[in-house]
C-alpha cells in the first residue's frame, strides 16, 4: 500500500470551518437588516459522556457564530412529562428558533414521543415526521444534519451528482434513509443496503459513491471500493489499539480507511470528515429556521 495523496482527502473540518463562517455572516446580516439574532436550545439529558461532548461542541459553536446558544442539562431521573413540558416551554419561546433534544435520551423515555413533541418548524434536526415526511415528497422541511453534510462534501467534490450509483450501507432514520432521499434528490440511482443484504461486496463494487453509516468499525472492505469512487464514512468507532500502547484506542470509521483510499478518488477520514460538518449544519438549519419563522427567504441572504 502507498501513502495516501493528501487530495483525495476530503477535509470535513476545513470545510466545516467555511460553512461555519458563512454562517457567522448571515447572523450578522439578520442581526442588521431585521434586529433578528436566531436562537438555539440544546437539551440534554443525564451524564452519557460522548453526549455531553457533543452537546458542549454545539453549545460552544452557536455561541461563536453569533446566536443566542441556551443550554438545559435535565437530572437522568427527568420525567417523560416534565422533558415534554420543557419543550412545549421552548416551542413557545419567540427568542428560540431551533430545538435539539439530544438522543440518546434514558430507557424510561418515549424519544419519539418527544421529537414529536418539538414543533416541525424547529426542528433543527429534521427527525420529526413532517420534515421525514417532507422530505420524503420533496417539500421544504428541516433536513437531518449529518446527510445534509455529507451531501454537501459530495456536491463540492463531484459537482453534478445526475446518474451517478450511490450505495448507503444502513437504513437508520437519522442517517441511512434521509441520506438516500437526498442522493435520490440529487438524480442518484441509490441502493439502501442493510445487515440482511445478499453479497453486500458487489453491491458496493458497483457504486460511483459510497455512504457508510453502519456503526460497526471498518466493515466496509477497502477492496470492495470501485477504482475511483467516492466514499463518505459516517462511522465514529472507538477500538482497541494495543499497538499505541496498553489500553489505548483509537477512533475508526465503518470503511478500512488506507485500504479504501487506495481505490478511492476522494475519501473522508475519521476523525475529521463528516463529524465536523454535522454541527455546522445543525447551526445552518438555524439560521434557515429563524428566517422561516419570521417570513426571510434564506435563499435571500
Ligand atoms: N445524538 C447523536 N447524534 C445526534 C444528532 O445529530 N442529533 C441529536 N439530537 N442527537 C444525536
């Protein structure tokens, strides 16, 4: 295997960095021409560590950009009632414009019940049934951040996506079936595949693009990537690296990263590739949700 030339890396973090400061400059602009600052609440139950790192990022970064950042860390006991009560709280507020409920929520919790407590038009995550649902029959809902990043490195990278086979391994609502919908969107000829999918390789061997979103540590083959594609890995997967040193580990994506991007024309790494641009737009679909909300085109700014 040869080293990996640094252009067919697509740097996530660099991009995110861009999109964050177009982000920066349309709070600015709404702050001037409308006395608007968009507002985001992140709500988050319990001590799951790897949640609160998350919450902590996306906190700190709608701070950065300018928008009212307002953060509810609720007790692990919280009840299902009194979390419903918080959002129908926030669904209120006139000063907040998106709500995230982070998920994970503790077993005792209904999660769906609650997303679809959240009111669609704040729903910055766009895992309500209405944005799925709109999303679904090409309306204008809120779209899921991690597909709508992925599917903005692609479009930067490839341009035109018309007629190009796209394969997204793992049909999860929040990534797999959004993603699909967006290639499909975009004039992709997509294939969702699963763990029950027959000859998963070939399947993969045919594809122009590749969406990994399985959430098991390098499953997707190096050897399976057809002689340049393009492939996102939305994996983060923690494993064991005793060759780092004892008890050490080390993050890895659901595709053999060296392998892969042999093959590859492009390829995102893991960490620093489809990671950084959810949060960007998560604070992208704020933005979009606090100019809906008070009659702004986005498109406009
Ligand atoms: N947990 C892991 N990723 C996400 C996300 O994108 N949104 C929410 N709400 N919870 C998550």
């Amino acid at each position: 295997m040869t080293s990996i030339p640094q252009d067919k890396i697509i740097d996530g973090k660099a991009f995110a960095a861009k999109v964050r400061e177009g982000v920066a400059a349309d709070v600015t602009k709404l702050k001037a021409s409308h006395g608007l600052t968009p507002g985001l609440a992140v709500v988050i139950v319990g001590e799951d560590p790897a949640s609160q790192v998350y919450v902590r990022n996306k906190v700190k970064q709608t701070a950065e950009v300018g928008m009212l950042s307002v953060h509810h860390e609720l007790p692990a006991d919280t009840t299902q009632e009194a979390l419903v009560a918080k959002v129908r709280e926030l669904n209120a507020d006139p000063a907040i414009h998106g709500i995230l409920v982070q998920l994970p929520l503790p077993k005792h919790i209904d999660e769906a019940a609650v997303i679809e407590t959240i009111v669609p038009e704040k729903d910055v995550d766009g895992f309500h049934v209405v944005n799925s649902g709109l999303l679904a029959t090409g309306g204008k809902g809120m779209v899921p951040c991690t597909p709508l990043g992925c599917l903005m490195m692609l479009k930067d990278r490839l341009g035109d996506l018309s007629g190009k086979k796209a394969i997204v391994v793992g049909r999860s609502n929040i990534v797999g079936k959004p993603m699909a919908q967006l290639l499909l969107d975009a004039n992709c000829t997509v294939t969702i595949a699963h763990s029950r999918t027959a000859n998963l390789a070939d399947e993969v061997r045919a594809a122009d693009i590749v969406v990994a979103a399985v959430g098991r540590p390098e499953m997707v083959k190096g050897d399976w990537i057809k002689e340049g594609a393009t492939v996102i890995d939305v994996g983060i997967n923690r494993i064991d690296a005793p060759e780092l040193g004892e008890g050490k580990s080390r993050l890895v994506g659901d595709v053999e990263f060296a392998a892969a991007a042999d093959r590859a024309s492009a390829i995102t790494p893991v960490p620093g590739g489809v990671g950084p641009m959810t949060i960007a737009c998560l604070l992208k679909n704020t933005v979009t949700a606090a100019c809906r909300q008070n009659g702004i085109d986005p498109e406009s700014l």
